[in-house]
C-alpha cells in the first residue's frame, strides 16, 4: 500500500473524513464519509442516545449528578471511560438539584452500527457535540412543604474533547485510517486532547521509530485544537 501516493479512498495521508449528523428529539446519527465528485461514500457510522432524569444521588456522592457512558463496543467501552468520565469532561456538582436528595443523571448509549476505522473518533465527536447541545429543562420539586425551582440552562461542560488516530505505514503515517490502515500498520498511536491542546488520553501500540512517532503527535495535537463541528444533514 502506497500511503504517500494517495489512498484506497482517495484522500491524501493527513486527511481526515467528513462527518455528517442527523438528530432527532432522543438521538444522532453519526456518518464519517468521503466524497468523491458529487458523491458521498459513506463509512463508520454510529447512533447515540441520550436521556436526562432526575434521581436520588449515591448516598457515597450525595452532592454529585451521575453521568453515564454505555457502548455495544467492548473495546470502546474503556477508551470513553477515561476520555469523559475518569477526566471530568462534565462538572457532576452542577448536577446537583437538592443535595442528598435529587441529581441529574445523563444517560448516554453509543451503538456502533458499521465500523470501518474511526469509531473512537466518531464517538468522541458525537458525544461532545450531544453534550454541548442539551439543555436541563426548567422543573419544580416538593420535599413535603420545602418546594425547589429550577431553570433551564445548558449541560455543565468543562471542555470539549477530540479524538485522531494515526497509523503508520510502509511510506509514511496516515491520519483517520481505514480498518485495513490500522490492520497492515506498524502501528497506531491514538490522542485524545481538548482544545486548548491538553492532551486527555493517548496510547501508542506496535513498533515504530521513535522519531517518526515524536514528529506526529505535535501536529495531530494541533489539528485537534482546531474546530471541526459535524455537518447537519
């Protein structure tokens, strides 16, 4: 495979696919594509669903909202863990309605419908643009004669996340690979890093030349500095 000649979908080695998203009251459809004349080829495609309610907190985190990522992806399921919850991409003390006594819960389920490469990119993608979209709806609640308002007002969000992964082959590295890039690879290095180029979470697998691992990185931070909203269909 000649990566620096072009590739089996046409783009060039530092090119990422176009995402494309529908929404619905519940859910988006998530789509990475390539367009080729007027044509779009479509690829790694994944729905997520989300609800919000309101619960009892745990009585180990009575001031703290609950939030919540469930993939069909096995080998996802960990990635997301870390990239969301494990590094607070949501503020769970803003969840809170009445401490000890109601929280938000936001409750995400990730479907991986195909899988052609990019999945965690995708996932990463939608489920920050799910988050930055919602909004608590204004509700009134009664605790015997104690009575609590709310308004409404958007999901508390402390950053917003993106993830790249770059494979490296024969004749170079390529960014966003196909599932046969990743598989013929020397190896694959993923990042995961916010906007202000903090670098959430990134995993290096095979065996490569440092410098060319060290010559990367930099550059696949930087890309994901950049804003890159999905495209509404």
């Amino acid at each position: 495979m000649q990566a620096l000649r072009g590739r089996l979908d046409g783009r060039a080695p530092e090119e990422i696919r176009e995402l494309e998203i529908e929404r619905s009251e519940n859910s988006c459809l998530l789509r990475k594509y390539v367009k080729i004349e007027d044509t779009k080829r479509f690829s790694t495609c994944l729905v997520i669903y989300h609800a919000l309610e309101i619960k009892k907190p745990s009585p180990s985190q009575p001031a703290r909202g609950i939030f919540s990522v469930q993939t069909n992806d096995r080998s996802l399921q960990p990635l997301l863990e870390k990239i969301f919850r494990k590094s607070r991409a949501l503020s769970l003390e803003q969840l809170s309605i009445v401490p000890k006594k109601a929280v938000w819960s936001v409750k995400l389920d990730v479907f991986v419908i195909t899988d052609e490469g990019g999945a965690l990119e995708l996932a990463t993608e939608g489920i920050s643009e799910v988050l930055s979209s919602l909004t608590l709806p204004p509700v009134r609640l009664f605790f015997g004669h104690e009575q609590v308002a709310t308004v409404r007002k958007p999901l508390p969000t402390l950053f917003r996340p993106r993830s790249l992964t770059i494979s490296f082959l024969e004749n170079g590295a390529v960014y966003d690979p196909l599932e046969h890039e990743a598989e013929n690879s020397a190896g694959t290095v993923q990042i995961c890093a916010s906007s202000e180029k903090e670098v959430v979470y990134m995993v290096f697998a095979g065996c490569v030349e440092m410098d060319a691992l060290l010559r990367e990185i930099p550059n696949a931070i930087s890309i994901l500095s950049k804003p890159n909203g999905p495209r509404e269909s």
